[in-house]
C-alpha cells in the first residue's frame, strides 16, 4: 500500500475540470442522456484517439460527431462512406496543372481535424485501407509524397450494427486503430420524453447554432500533456498487463487484444481520473475503460457466439477473474 501522502494533488486540474463541465453543457444543450458516450467521447479526445461508434439508426450518433466538432474551435469534416467510393476520394490525388506544366496534390476530406465517417463500414475494403496511414501516423503518403495533417486530428466513425446488406466488415488492423468503440442504446422513456420535449417546435437546423466552442486546439494540447503526468503505481501497470494477456490466453477467444489496446487503457485510465479531478489511477478507472477499449479487439470463438456470449459479457468475467490490487 502506497504511503497516505503519495496521494496529495499534485496537478493542477481545475482548467481541464472546468473545460470539460463547459463542453458537457454545451452538447446537453442538444443530446439527451447518454452520458457515458460523451464522457468516452471526452476521454478519447484527450488521448488522442480515434473513436468508433455504433448503434441502430437514429440514436444520435453524427449528430453526437458534429456536436463534438463544434466545441473544439478547429475544423469539421464529414466523409460519407458508399460502396463506390475510392481512396482518392479519401486522402486527394494529383491533378495535372495546365497552367504550371506540373501536377499539383489536391488534399481529400480527410485534411481537416475533426473528421466524422459516416457508416464506415458501407465502403468496401481499399477504401478502408486508405485510412491505415493517417489513423496510425497522421500523415497520408500520395504518389511517393507525404503529407502531415494539422493538429488536432481525430477520426470518429459511425457504423450500423443491424444492417448487414451492402456492408463490408472492418479488418482487424483497422479496428485496433480506434481507442474506443462506443456502442449507444436507446434513450429510456423518461429520456425520450425530454428529447421530444427538447425539439418539440425547433427546426432541425438550429439544434447546431445553439453550440457555442469552448475549447482551442492549444487548451487540448496542454491538457494532454497534464493527462500524461497523471500517476499510476506499478501495481497497476500490472493490472492493467495481466487484463489484456489474459484476452491472448482465454479459451473462449479466437484473438486476443495487442499491446496497442493495453496502451490505450493506461491512456484513457489517466484520462478519466483527470476529468474526475484526480491526479492518480483507481483499479476503478482501469477496469471501467478495459470495455470500451477490448470490445472491438477480441473475437469470440464460434461456440462461444453461438452460445450467445458477447465480448461485454467475456470482459467482464476477465475482469472479475485478475485480482485487483490494493
């Protein structure tokens, strides 16, 4: 057990606290409920993740990425991704210059720094690859040149779990890109009403005008680098080492979870102790990020689907399986 005074505050999180209840206002101003969207939302901006999510059509899930973007004062795109479209579409492509004699890169969607995908898994797989380069580096290599993108730069994609006509699954490799996948319910009825309530009268157009931005790609750079001083024991490394390999070693699953998803929950743990206004790591944080984190990066054996186990379920029973330290 670590000595009582390891434990006093030692950074000064009151910008980064305050900041966060400012964007939490501003985005309830049009989403209802879902509060542990938006906090994963938050949590993966901070980190510098990438974020998927996925739910049934109409529960808010571009209207979520739009609300995200327009909080942060910075650039907003959105690619919707159909069966047709190419990579170029993407990343751009050189275009001859009549004038100039030469070939000029003419920058895709993709160059900007808030960039919503929509229904990402409509596109068929080159164009997903397309995504590889810039997910992982943040840079796009066209024709042997290679070209960075602007700080902030971070990719939320939605995706339709329902629907499987005309939809082509995201490879492994691409998914272990995402810090995240968030996956959203259905609102309950009280939440419902007040939705109903909320947009009873106003025309869909205003729900965005109404956002104010409260945060500048300057403030988000200094409050990654308060999140990376934030403390973590050893014992927790350990803890957090011990949930992933388990996922490598675990009867019931095909593939187990790469070290990029135990970096990503020592990440995001940091992260949600920071926006909780602690400057240290609970087993707490590691084990409510392990979730989002591993859902997308484990696959179930057959019969483990067919007896109709999810990879919730089968995360829950690791995390209660590894003895939390104390």
């Amino acid at each position: 057990m670590m000595e009582e005074n390891i434990f006093e505050q030692r950074l000064d999180l009151s910008a980064l606290n305050h900041s966060v209840v400012n964007i939490r206002s501003e985005m309830s101003k049009v989403i209802v409920g879902q509060y542990k969207m938006l906090d994963l939302l938050l949590i993966g901006l901070l980190c510098d993740g990438h974020i998927l999510i996925e739910g049934v059509p109409g529960v808010a899930k571009t209207l979520t990425a739009k609300l995200l973007a327009k909080v942060i004062d910075s650039d907003f795109s959105r690619i919707q991704f159909t069966p047709d479209l190419m990579p170029s579409d993407v990343v751009g492509t050189t275009v001859f210059n009549s004038k100039e004699g030469e070939f000029n890169f003419k920058p895709g969607p993709v160059f900007s720094n808030i960039i919503l995908i929509d229904e990402i898994n409509r596109a068929p797989a080159k164009t997903q690859a397309a995504l590889f380069e810039v997910m992982e580096e943040r840079q796009v290599t066209v024709d042997g040149n290679t070209y960075q993108m602007r700080y902030p730069f971070i990719i939320v994609a939605t995706q339709n779990p329902i629907e499987q006509e005309g939809t082509y699954r995201l490879p492994e490799a691409q998914l272990d890109r995402f810090i995240f996948k968030i996956d959203v319910q259905y609102p309950s009825l009280a939440e419902e009403i007040a939705i109903l309530n909320k947009q009873h009268g106003m025309p869909a157009s205003s729900l965005l005008q109404a956002i104010d931005k409260v945060l500048t790609p300057d403030q988000l750079h200094s409050f990654r680098i308060i999140i990376q001083s934030v403390f973590v024991e050893p014992k927790l490394i350990e803890f957090i080492a011990k949930i992933v390999n388990e996922t490598r070693n675990n009867q019931a699953l095909y593939l187990g979870a790469s070290p990029r998803a135990s970096l990503a929950i020592l990440r995001s743990a940091k992260a949600n102790a920071a926006i909780k206004g602690r400057d240290f790591v609970t087993p707490e944080d590691i084990k409510e990020m392990a979730t989002p984190v591993l859902r997308h990066r484990i696959i179930l054996t057959p019969e483990k689907e067919m007896e109709g186990i999810t990879a919730d379920e089968l995360i829950e029973n690791i995390l209660r399986t590894i003895e939390v330290p104390r």
